[in-house]
C-alpha cells in the first residue's frame, strides 16, 4: 500500500521507561488518517504507556511522536489539544461537578481566555451528550451517575473536544456488553462521520476485531502482530501475547474473528 | 425520572445559559453571583463595624462620614490613623489566605492540602521570627517592616518550606496523602526553629514575637498594612486569572493536559501564587491559623460548586478573620488574638476531616 498522505500520529525510534525502567526500547508505529486501531496486549503489555507518549503525556526517553507530521513536543499543548483528544484509563471527576460542567470543560482548547463559555460551546456540549446518551442526566452530579454513565461522560468530553484523532484507553471497561457496544458503535460512528482517527485499547478481542480496522498486538515491549483483525487474531498469536490456547472462528454476524478459549 | 438525592438541581449546575459581551463569554451562574454579593456586603458591613468598635464608640454613619473625608478631626484620627490600618489589615489578611486555601485545596484536590495545614505558614513564621530575632535585636514592626525585612523573610521560610513539601511528598501523585503527612511532619521541624528562636532570643522580644506568633492584628499599622496590599494588589488578580486551569486541573493531571492545559506552568503558578499569598498575610498579622483551611470549604459550599470559587473564598476570609478579631475584643474580657478565636473555629473541622479520612490516611 502506497500512501501519499500524512500518518495522523507517527512514532518514530520511541523509547518509554518509567524510572529507568524501560517498557518500549525503540518501538515505530504510523496511524494512517481515518482509521481505527486497537491496541491489545496482556495486563502490563505497555498498552497505556504508549498511548499516553502518543498523547504527549509521557516523554520518551529517545525518539518523537508526530501528530500529522509535526514533532508533539514543540507544538503548543492547546494546539495539539485542538486536534487530538484523549481518554486515560481511570479518569476521576470532584464531587459536586454536573455532568454538563465536565463536559463543556473538553470545549477548553476552542476556547480563549476571556471566554471560557461561549453559545456555539454550548451547543457542542448538548450534542455531545445526546451522542452519548446523557442528556436526560445533564444536570446530575458526575459521582452520582452508574459506572458505565460515567465512562459514558468521559467519552461526551473527548467528543466535545472535536479533534480529528482519539486516543481511548480503555473506553469500555465497567459496562455491560449492550454498553460496550453502544459505546464501540459510537466510535465506529464517529470515525465514518466525521472522518476521525481512533487508537484505542480494548481487551475483548473478539469486540476489537469486530469494531477496528487494525489491531496492534503489544508484548515483550514490542509489537507482535499488526494488521487486519483477520490476520492478526490467530491462535500462534494469541498463545504468544497472552499465553491463551483458543481457537479462532468466524463470527457468525459479522465474518471477524471470534476468540473461544480452550477447554481446560 | 427520579432524581437521586446527590443531583442537586439548580441553574449553576447548568451552564447552558451564558452571557456574552464582546470578547467575553461567561456561563450564567445565578446562585455564585448571589452568595458572591452576599459576601461582600457581610464583608463591608463588618469593615465598617469593626472600625467602630474600641475605646471611642463610633456609629456606622460616624465611621462612614469619616472614611469620605467628613465628621471632625477627632474622628478622622481614629479612623483612619489608628482603626483603618488594623481593619484593612484583616480583611487583606483574610482575603489572601482565603484565596491561597481556595488554590491550593483546588489543584491537590485535596481539601486537608492548605498552607496552613501542610507547613508553608509555619516557614513564613519561621523566617519571620528569625528576621526578629537574629535581624533586629528588638523586635520594631514599624523599621523591620519599612526594611522589608519580615516580609522578605516570611517568603523565603515560606519558599523554603514549600519546596521541601513539593519535593518530598509530590511523588505519590496529588490525591496522595503523602503530600499532607510530609506537610505536617515539614511544619513541625519548622515550627521547632521558630521554638529554638525564641528560646535563644531576649525575653522582651521573645514575648512580643510569641504574641505575634499567635496570629494578631494589634500591630498592624500603616507601614505593616504597604507590603501586604502591594502583594494583594498583584496576586489576588492573578489568582483569579488562574480559574479556568483550576477548572480544567480538577479533572486529574492526564484529562486536564488532554485538553490543552500546561500542567508544569500551572503548577508553578499556582505554588508560588499561595507561598507568595501566605507569606504576605504572616508578615502582616503572624500566622492566622485554620483560615486558609476553613474559608474555601465554607464557600464551596454556600456556592454549591465543585470547587471553591476564588473570589467568593477571599471574601469568606475577609469577613471570618473581621468578625474573628471582633469577636475577640468585644465578646471576652481584655483583647484575645484574631488567631486564636480562627483555632478555636477551625481546629475541630480539621480534627473531623482527618477522623472521616482515616481509612486514606493509613493505607
Ligand atoms: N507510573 C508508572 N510508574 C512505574 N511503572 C509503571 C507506571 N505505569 C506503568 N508502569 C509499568 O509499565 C508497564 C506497562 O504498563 P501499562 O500501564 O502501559 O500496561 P497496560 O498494557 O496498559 O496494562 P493494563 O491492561 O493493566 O492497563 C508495566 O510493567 C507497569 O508496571
Ligand atoms: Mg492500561
């Protein structure tokens, strides 16, 4: 495949460690425009650490990331939050903050300093929450709302943000699979409607390969497999990144691989 | 629907509806408007209260005519050379360390993390009490401070502390307690030199700067009140400058530089903002204690916000630290220091709040 076009996000040469601890030693990763891409791996595979140096939250030790071919690290933190959103793993909200308070704060890199509100904010807002869902509990206080209303919030702040690249660790865990859905469809959604770029980490390997264009398998701080779901979700590969012996068949709906564990 | 006890419903927790002039653009929030004004008009009747209560009693229309420049001589005296100072002296006081609580509970999100609480007052009195006692031989409010010295040297303790809590408790992340226990065990070591001070000083000296340790408003004067209003002058507008990125770092770090907050500069800012904040309050009047602890947590919740409003907090202190020194010369029998009655109201919430946090506090 030949592309003229920019990679969204690119990591180049990228070492990550935590305390002289390294995760990834040099890892390279390029994030084509418009797709989604799912990272999977083992608990502690480094899934959220790379996410968080693509979202210039952690520094590499060696090597950039560029967002649309521009060095992260020298552009303006509002500039890069102008285009590209993030959700970390376990996001926390103070107690006593609505719903449509938290949301309105993702309209932040949009905003100047002098007009933290504005009526087209709060438009955005409203249509956020209603893409999520949580309208009817605009109003409700963040602590007071279901885990699964919860992540759902976090979500109506990242799309609040509108930026053309997501970043998303995790969006799915604490709901229930109609809620995983609803929230993957979503994605999906958004990704064909406005034309954004989705990296994300999920566990459920079967949703993943159902609702991603690419998965991107993480272990032994590097990446294993990395195309297709249907290329990538094979029982060599999963024995290898999660030490799981299961076979792999079709998905009856959709045609993606399903993941079924061995018999023990 | 049902609405569960927790969803309070009013229109601040709905910034739908916003007003826009010009360039600026700001959510309508009804209810923090009203509770702000509210303030200020308990804030300005207690100034004006306070300045008429002493040896000469003066009603509210006597201080009034005075202050614009009326009333006789005898009058325009003791207000505004002996009384305005002492009452400006105050409500500044309360404000700034209103204000500095209101910061700092905000960006640790923690409410027990305040100057006060965590050792960066005792710095301030640290460095104060040195300035007194290795500084000056006697302890002359009016020259130290016309050299600049206390509040100099209330900064740099204060500084100096602060670096110490920053350096040594940040690591465990801001909801950690870590933060609070480094603070308090920081405040100790600090408040054992302010002992040691003392201990070496002359007993002249040593009984004024323990009064004054005590946290009191009957030195203050004009020559005090100069360096106090030019650091409140500066600071409180930038601190209120800060609200937008106290809003967005409520949200945790990693959410906050998401969507496009510099989380190293607001840190900075923030930090020296409440040193500079604390250190100019214990200059002018000691360590006025539990104020910058209490205020933002009664105005977060008169106002029924997320976080403590920076304006409104400021305000609360004004009118707790002017009602505290009130309270203290009229309601008991000879004159007790504002600092004393502020313990006396805010020691017990600190003791609830450790006691309800328990369970954080040793895991
Ligand atoms: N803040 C940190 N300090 C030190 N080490 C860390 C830190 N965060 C992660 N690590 C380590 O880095 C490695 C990768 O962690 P990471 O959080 O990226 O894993 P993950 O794939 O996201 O796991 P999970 O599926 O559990 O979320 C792990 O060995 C972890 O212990
Ligand atoms: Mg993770």
């Amino acid at each position: 495949m030949t592309t003229t076009t920019l990679p969204a996000l690119e990591a180049r040469g990228l070492r990550l460690a935590y305390d002289g601890r390294t995760v990834f030693a040099g890892l390279d990763l390029r994030i084509e425009p418009g797709s989604v891409t799912t990272l999977v791996g083992a608990n502690g595979s480094g899934k959220s650490t790379l996410l968080k140096a693509l979202g210039r939250i952690l520094k590499p030790s060696a090597g950039e990331v560029l967002l649309e071919g521009e060095p992260i690290a020298r552009l303006a933190t509002k500039e890069v939050a102008r285009r590209l959103a993030l959700l970390p793993q376990s996001p926390s909200a103070p107690p006593g903050m609505s719903v449509r308070d938290l949301v309105l704060r993702g309209r932040n890199p949009h905003q100047t300093w002098a007009r933290p509100w504005s009526p087209d904010d709060a438009a955005v807002v409203d249509r956020a929450l209603e893409a999520t869902g949580l309208t009817d509990v605009a109003d409700r206080d963040v602590a007071a709302l279901s885990g699964g209303q919860r992540q759902r919030v976090w979500i109506a702040l990242v799309v609040a943000q509108e930026a053309a690249t997501l970043l998303l660790d995790e969006p799915t865990t604490f709901l229930d699979l109609t809620h995983q859905l609803d929230v993957l469809r979503l994605v999906r959604r958004i990704n064909r409607e406005s034309g954004s770029t989705v990296v994300m980490v999920l566990h459920d390997l079967s949703l993943a390969a159902r609702y991603s264009d690419r998965l991107v398998v993480l272990h032994g701080g590097g990446v294993v497999a990395d195309g297709p779901p249907a290329e990538v979700i094979t029982p060599a590969t999963l024995e290898l990144a999660f030490g799981l012996r299961a076979r792999v068949i079709p998905d009856p709906v959709t045609g993606t691989p399903l993941v079924v564990p061995e018999d023990d | 629907m049902s609405t569960s006890p927790v969803a309070v419903r009013g229109p601040d927790r709905n910034p739908r509806a916003g007003v826009v002039v010009g360039p600026i653009g700001l959510a309508w929030r009804p209810r923090l408007i009203a509770v702000t004004v509210v303030a200020l008009a308990a804030a300005l009747v207690l100034l004006v209260v306070s300045i008429g209560v002493g040896s000469v009693a003066l009603t509210p229309v006597d201080v009034v005519r005075a202050l614009t420049g009326g009333g006789t001589d005898l009058q325009r005296l003791i207000v505004l050379q002996l009384r305005l100072p002492r009452a400006l002296t105050g409500a500044l006081v309360g404000l700034v360390l209103g204000i500095a609580g209101a910061l700092t509970q905000t960006f640790t999100r923690n409410p027990l993390a305040t100057p006060d609480v965590i050792g960066v007052t005792s710095g301030a009195s640290a460095g104060a009490v040195a300035a007194i006692v290795l500084g000056g031989g006697t302890y002359s409010v009016s020259t130290l401070l016309l050299g600049g010295g206390i509040p100099v040297a209330a900064t740099l303790g204060a500084l100096i502390a602060a670096a110490l809590v920053y350096g040594l408790g940040w690591r465990g992340g801001v909801e950690s307690y870590r933060l609070i226990l480094v603070g308090i065990g920081v405040g100790s070591v600090l408040t054992a030199i302010t002992s040691y001070l003392l201990v070496r000083a002359q007993i002249s000296e040593a009984q004024q700067a323990t009064v004054w340790l005590v946290g009191s408003l009957s030195g203050a004067s004009w020559p005090s009140l100069w360096p106090l209003l030019a650091v409140a002058s500066v600071a409180v507008p930038l601190s209120i400058a800060t609200s937008t990125a106290l809003g967005l770092s409520q949200l945790g770090d990693e959410t906050a530089v998401g969507v496009g907050l510099s989380i190293q500069r607001h840190r900075l800012t923030v930090i020296a903002l409440a040193v500079v904040l604390t250190a100019a309050a214990v200059a002018a009047a000691g360590p006025v204690g539990f104020v910058a602890f209490v205020v933002p947590q009664v105005a977060l919740r008169v106002a029924a916000t997320s976080r403590p409003p920076i304006v409104l907090s400021g305000l609360v202190g004004t009118a707790l630290v002017l009602a505290a020194d009130l309270a203290g010369r009229t309601v008991f029998p000879g004159e007790v220091p504002v600092g004393l009655v502020t313990t006396v109201v805010g020691a017990p919430y600190l003791i609830w709040l450790l006691v309800r946090h328990r369970k954080e506090l040793v895991s």
